[in-house]
C-alpha cells in the first residue's frame, strides 16, 4: 500500500466540527466563528478554480478540513471511477484535510450515477468485494479512508451478517477507519427493529476516527436521515454510550436540508462537546 500517513500540514481533527454549507462561508471569511472544525463535501468542490475554491484556499488557514465524498461507489459492481478518485486526489493536495470519508454504500450502476447511497446485501461475498474496493481505494489516494455505515429503508433477504458485524470486519479486513453515524443508527434500528444500544457496543471504537450527528424526519412508518432538524434527544442519549466508550472521538454535526443559521449549529456543536467533555472527564477518574 502506498503511503497512509496525511500530509504533515494538514491540521488535526479534533473536538467538535459542523459541515462547511455554502450559505455560511461568508460567514467563515468575514467572522471567523468558534468552531472546532469544518467538513467539505468533497463532491461539491472537484472542479478546478471558481469563487467558492478560492474561498475554501481562505478559511483552510484558519481551519483544520476534512473531507466527506459520496461518490466513490465503495460497494458498486462498475469499476472504481478513476476519474473521480483523481480529481478527489487533487482537491486533498489542494486543501488537505486531515481525514477522508464515504459510506458503505453503492450509488452507480452500469455507468449511470444515481446519487443515492443504496446499502448493501451484508454476505461474506458482498464483504470480501467492498473490502477490495476499499484497498484500491487507499491504494490509489495514499491514505486510509473512513468508511460511514448508512441509514437504510430496506434489507436484503439472503443477507447473513449483522451490520454491526459487517462494519467491524471491513475495518479489519480493508485496513480502513471507521465514521459512525449516530443518526443513522437510530434511524435504521427504528426502520428495522434492531437495537441501537447494542450495534454501539459491539464497534470496534479504536477504529472509529469521526463521529456524524444529525437530525431525522419522522414519515409515515419510518424515519428518514433528512439532516433537516437538530439532533435528537435518542440520538443525544446513543452519541452519550458512545462517548462513554471513547470519548475522545471527534464529533460532527450535519445539516443539509432546511439550514438554519449558524448560530444554530454552533449550538448543537456545543451541546456535543458538552458531552464528550464529562465523558472525558468520567473516564479520565475512572482511569485514576
């Protein structure tokens, strides 16, 4: 594999970030506003030049990055897109993030790009091909990347392992890190009936890098990851186990749909710091 290490420049992720939308960076260039972090959704950004990259070029010297994509079609059956991991590459080089994401997720088929992330059959099959994949992914960026597990409407019958399971040995098997999206647990527990308490448990959290929190749209017998409304006081209540198990994994909040102001993400960044510090706190007397 080829080098893994981030660029020696790149700031650290740590604490608690917000995602970077286009109506607050004007907000970023003139205020420079409390926050930890910023996450760029990548595939917003990968053509060369244009106002909105020279604004990014301006706020990364203030800000550590990082990057969420959503195209890398990590458990699709095309080949992998090398045109698109090239132009994610060369956007790394430019602004240099200190981590890198996508989701177990497919989102092409035949060549036609859906813009979805369609979840996976969970089989040893489906495992061993996503976690190839993956290698090739690393192999061709020369980093680890983080891979996030998705919120999902439906399953597959003939699956035969566990998501929880699913996520654990791709991370082994494909050398990957792991982002935990806390909402997407809730969200999928409550559309499948599993418990969301107990997939918590079961990840491997040395692996996990990144933490997602975000807010759910209630629809007539399911919920939908919208990432329309603040956190959840369930989520709250799962992000709080999670935290209890490593709380010094850096957290995030989503907002993509309805934004508010940024004020009102700054809060919700707070209130996730809020509980990652006592949750620091508590293991560090419990260490004593």
């Amino acid at each position: 594999m080829a080098d893994l290490k981030t660029s020696n420049t790149a700031r650290p992720i740590a604490a608690t970030g917000i995602g970077l939308r286009h109506c607050h960076i004007q907000d970023f260039l003139q205020h420079k506003p409390a926050v930890a972090w910023l996450e760029i959704l990548a595939d917003n950004h990968l053509e060369a030049g244009g106002p909105v990259k020279q604004a990014l070029e301006i706020i990364r010297q203030d800000y550590a990055f990082s990057f969420h994509c959503v195209g890398m079609s990590l458990g699709g059956t095309d080949p992998l897109d090398v045109a698109y991991l090239k132009r994610v590459g060369k956007l790394i080089q430019s602004l240099e993030p200190g981590l890198v994401s996508d989701h177990l997720s497919f989102s092409s088929v035949h060549g036609r790009h859906y813009h979805e992330l369609l979840p996976l059959p969970y089989t040893e099959e489906s495992l061993n091909h996503v976690c190839q994949r993956i290698l090739q992914v690393q192999d061709y960026l020369g980093r680890r990347i983080l891979v996030e597990n998705p919120s999902s409407y439906f399953t597959y019958q003939h699956s035969t392992i566990d998501e929880w399971e699913f996520m654990a040995a791709m991370a082994r098997q494909a050398d990957c890190q792991l982002l935990l999206d806390v909402n997407n647990i809730y969200v999928s527990a409550c559309n499948h009936g599993f418990d969301a308490q107990y997939y918590v448990e079961q990840i491997p959290c040395a692996q996990v890098h990144e933490v997602h929190l975000a807010g759910f749209d209630t629809r007539e017998g399911y919920l939908l990851d919208a990432h329309n409304n603040p956190v959840a006081a369930e989520v709250w209540q799962l992000f709080g186990q999670l935290m209890q198990q490593a709380p010094h994994i850096p957290a995030l909040i989503e907002w993509d749909n309805d934004i508010p102001a940024l004020a009102v993400l700054q809060e919700q960044a707070r209130q996730a710091e809020h509980i990652r510090q006592c949750r620091q706190t508590d293991h560090a007397m419990e260490m004593a």
